[in-house]
C-alpha cells in the first residue's frame, strides 16, 4: 500500500486506508477498495421518473422548490406553496421521498439535497435532475456521491450554454460512481453526516462572528456620519426621526438637493453573449460591496456598446448603490485607477454636487443604519426588494462641512480597515473548513479512507 492511499486531509485526523484497492478503470477515478464496483449513474437510478404534464389540473396545488432554493450545504431554504396555474414552466418534477435532487445547472453546482418525508405534492424545477436510487444505491450516500469533485468536475466540463451554462441529464447518467456495498453505504453515509455536521458548526460559529464584526463596523460607520467626531460639540434635532439629534452645525440634505446624476444602465441587447475577454468594465451588482468593488468576477463591454450606454458610464469617485435584489442597499465608491466602466440596470450610479458630498463620506452616510433603514423601509414600513430613483433621491442624509466630511471619511477608513483584515481573516478560515469538508466527502465516497469503524 503506498503512501498516497492514505492522504491526511487537510487540517483533519489521519484515516486509515482499505485493506486492499484496485484499478478501477476510470482515470478521474484511481484506485477503489477491492470490494467496490463502477457502475454508471443510469444503473443505479432512473433520473427523472415523474413529471407534470401540460394538462395537469390547474388547480393542482404544490410545494415548489426553484434552483436556488438549495443552498451549498444542501439544505432545501425556501419552498413555495403554488397552484399548477400559477408556477413557472419549470415547476415540472415531482419528487418522493428517498429520491435525491441534483442540480445540472453550473452556477448552482453544490445544489445537491437528498429528499427525506416531503410535503405532499412536492415539485421542483427543470434545472434539478431527479435521481430515484435503486435497490443497491442508498439515498444519503448517493447525495454524498454527486458531491464529490470527480462527479462536480466533470458536469462543470460538460456544462453547456451562456448565461446559465448547463448539462443535460441524459449525459450525467452516463457518469459513473463509485459503489460500494450498501452496508459501507450507510456507514459512510452515516460518517459523513456526523463529520461535516461538526464541520458546518464551525462555520456557523465563524459566519455569526463575521456577523458581528459587520455590525460593530456599520455602528463605527453610523456613529460617524450622525455624531461627528467630537462629543462635546453642540447638538441639534435634525427633525427626522431616524437621524435624531445632529451636530449643530450640520445641515440636512435630500440626496436629490446634493447630486448632479442618480442613475443606472441597462442589459446590453444580447445580454452575456455580448461580454468581451477586455474592454470597458461592466459592473454589475456582484461588483458592487461595502467598502469597495469586487472585480474577480467582472464583465467587460466592448467601446461600441459602451458608447451606445453613454449615460449610464462610472466617473471616478461616483457612488455605486446596488438597488434590487438580494444585495439591495450595498454601496461603494467607485475607484477605477485609470480604467473605463459602466453599469447595469442594478446598480444606481450618484453623483455629488461639487463640495456637497465627499464620496466616501456619501458611501459611509448610505451604508449607515440611518442610510440603509431608508433604504430597505417605505414610509409605513413595508420591506423593499427595489428602489426607484425617485425614492433614492428622496434619501435624507446629514451633511457636514466638506472639510469636516474628509477628517471624518479618513477616521472611518482607518476602523473599518482594522474590522475588514479580520473579517478576511474569518472568511478564509471559513474557506478552510468548506475545502476540508469537501475532502472529506471526496476521500471517504472513493475509498480512499476507511470509515467503517468510525462508526461501528
């Protein structure tokens, strides 16, 4: 037995290996333990057994998950209650219990659940393959499968189309597994349930921290751009509920009052088809962060289709506020360093008076708890998903003294640096924990480890 056949997961105990392994024929695969078969997906599952048909009652009520209503960890989030008439196109798989729901389309690649005791009338969407184990494949165990990188890797590899690139399921079945016996089954099963259960407390723990971390740096931020920095300065009532009492020397402004542009752009005709490898950034609301842009993921335009988008270009040291969606209300100034961009319709691009508003004092003032409470309430209360530019102009901000708004910007530069280094510091122990959870899952559904007796 060589050394290989016994890895040390990163940051994790040393497992014990199989007795004895052998080839198994498939290239992604290696070695498996003697004991174990390759078979393909399609013998050991029918995938998709059951749809609805087009004639189905309309009346026919449902439980629908949508794509994203799995997340990473494979745990169903949201699930809607809809009548046949009134779901999606894609509402057509149903599912019963003990099958196992997989997602075939790229962007959603970790959306993999099993299914255990589902609602009556349970159905999920087009993009979720639908895989009914047989016999001799247990449900847990088959989830566990389809989540390990020689399966994911190969749906990335085969995925196909742009916007949202996809595999189709008749060439997934044809991928193989690797299966053991269904007593190992269940007990790796069982091992892996334990093992990245303990896993993903940890990185509860970790998220609630960052949580905290994110509300101590909002709370620096909101004390900031409603106080001031010097306590023993006279105070005044802003006359608006949500600010409170302001310095007494600060004024209260509409954004509308204080800007020269409140605006967004559009989808170029031909959406991501028409994305270029360079050219002029198209920041889109993925980009747009508190604190600064994110550009790993970014777009890029060519200039003809930027010029065509004229009114909607990012100058430097404009605004850049995320207005629908789930990221509603994240904010930044845009720092291009010399480079050209432009935006889509969902990010808001505002930009200040000469001497109104110092950018980052803007960003801070928007990304407050006064800012953000505007933001995401209307004035009887209800939760926003959206905001007009009427209703962003409408925003009430304190405005101190542009020199004072550079003294007060450079002191919150200065503390919500110090909370981003350990906040990055949190996330990438995050990242050490999901890399070593699916390592782990990988090791034990391939047989390079043996679990057996962790679980005895």
């Amino acid at each position: 037995m060589n050394e290989s056949a016994q890895p040390l997961l990163p940051a994790g105990p040393r497992y014990k290996a199989y007795p004895s392994y052998k080839d198994s024929g498939v290239e992604w695969l290696g070695e498996i333990p003697a004991g174990w078969e390759v078979k393909r997906l399609k013998h050991l599952a029918s995938l998709n057994p059951e749809s609805l048909m087009e004639d189905t009652d309309p009346t026919f009520e449902m439980v629908y998950i949508d794509i994203g209503g799995v997340d990473s960890l494979g745990r169903i989030v949201k699930r809607e209650q809809l009548t046949f008439a009134s779901a999606p196109s894609r509402a057509r798989r149903l599912v019963r219990d003990g099958d196992v729901i997989v997602s075939t389309v790229r962007t959603y690649l970790r959306a993999i659940a099993p299914i255990s005791d589902p609602e009556a009338g349970m159905v999920v969407s087009t993009g979720f393959a639908v895989v009914r184990p047989a016999d001799d494949l247990t449900t847990d165990y088959a989830a566990y499968a389809c989540r390990a990188p020689y399966f994911v890797e190969r749906v990335v590899a085969n995925s196909k189309g742009v916007s949202f690139p996809a595999i189709n399921e008749s060439e997934m079945a044809t991928y193989e597994l690797a299966a053991p016996p269904e007593p190992e089954q269940r007990a790796i099963a069982a091992f892996l349930d334990r093992e990245t259960a303990r896993l993903d407390a940890l990185v509860a723990k970790k998220e609630r921290l960052i949580e905290l971390l994110q509300e101590k740096r909002t709370a620096a931020i909101t004390r900031a751009v409603t106080k001031g920095l010097d306590p023993s300065v006279p105070m005044k009532d802003s006359g608006v509920e949500w600010l409170g009492e302001i310095p007494a020397h600060w004024e209260v402004k509409r954004l509308k009052d204080a800007t020269r542009k409140i605006g967004s752009g559009k989808t170029p005709s031909g959406g991501a088809e028409v994305y270029v490898s360079d050219g002029v950034m198209f920041l889109r609301s993925q980009n747009v962060h508190f604190g600064a842009l994110r550009l790993d993921d970014v777009a890029f335009i060519d200039p003809e289709t930027d010029r065509e988008m004229a009114g909607s270009r990012v100058g430097e040291g404009d605004v850049l506020l995320n207005i629908t969606g789930a990221s509603l209300g994240r904010c930044c100034v845009a720092q291009l360093d010399g480079r050209s961009a432009n935006v889509n319709q969902h990010v808001c691009v505002i930009r200040a008076k000469p001497n109104a508003f110092e950018p980052s004092f803007l960003a801070a003032a928007l990304a407050s708890h006064t800012g953000q409470a505007q933001i995401f309430t209307t004035e009887n209360g209800i939760s926003r998903d959206a905001l007009n530019f009427d209703q962003i102009g409408r925003l009430v901000l304190a405005r101190p003294p542009f020199k004072e708004q550079l003294v007060i910007s450079a002191l919150i530069d200065r503390e919500t640096a110090r909370i981003d280094l350990l906040i990055t510091k949190v996330r990438d122990a995050i990242a050490r924990l999901k890399e070593l959870r699916t390592a782990l899952i990988s090791a034990a559904v391939t047989g390079k480890i043996d679990v057996r007796e962790e679980v005895a």
